[in-house]
C-alpha cells in the first residue's frame, strides 16, 4: 500500500439530500473508484447531505435504491475521511439519529480550506 502522504487525493462535496433522487449510487461510486485507485478520499457533507448517512432510514417502501447504507463499507477500502458541519451533527445528536460511520465535525470555513488541498475535487 502506499505511503498516506504520497498518494492522490480527491475531495468529494457532497450536496445532495437522501432521496432526492431515485439513485444514492453516483456519489457512492465515485468514491469507491477513487478508493480503488489508491486515492485518499476525503467526503464533505454539505448541510442536510448529512443525513445520507443516518441509519436506521429504510427506502423500499418508496422504491428507492438502499444504497446509501454502503456507505459504511468504505472507510475499510482504504484512505477515507468524511467531515460535516458542526451544527448539523448537533441537530442528529438532539434528535437521537444514528450515523453509519464516525463523522469529524468541521467549520464551513475549514472544510473549504482542506478541499483545496486536495489534488482533485468533485461537487455531487
């Protein structure tokens, strides 16, 4: 494997709220290619977008793909971090909700100053 600091990296924003759409699919795929290519994956939830990692959250009774549940599947892949802000994982504290995967808390402000660093950047 490769050292951390010698590998490519691509922050991936991440805007959209669950089930806006009828597919969780393109964001997930994105960052298990990335993760498959050796990049360090770094995943910043936008706002609301947060709530695509709440568990507990079932989709089949409107149809919908339940493929945001995958989403726990990829820290074990390789380099992955995922950040949201501050005030939004508050809010799913007070309300009891449950996250797939360890969120670091992150200022709006930081989260824009560590996705420049990045090599790559993708809004989705």
């Amino acid at each position: 494997m490769t050292d951390v600091l010698d590998q490519p990296s691509v922050a991936l924003l991440v805007r959209s709220q669950p089930y806006q759409r009828r597919s969780a699919r393109a964001e997930l795929d994105v960052a298990l290619a990335a993760l498959v290519m050796e990049y360090r994956v770094e995943v910043y939830f936008i706002g609301p977008a947060i709530l695509q990692l709440v568990t507990g959250r079932n989709p089949e009774p409107a149809l919908l793909a339940s493929a945001y549940r995958a989403w726990g599947s990829l820290p074990d892949l390789g380099e992955f971090a995922v950040f949201a802000e501050p005030h939004w994982l508050e809010r799913l504290e007070k309300s009891g909700g449950r996250l797939l995967m360890p969120v670091e808390a992150m200022a709006t402000e930081q989260m824009r100053c560590n996705w420049r660093l990045c090599d790559h950047s993708m809004v989705l």
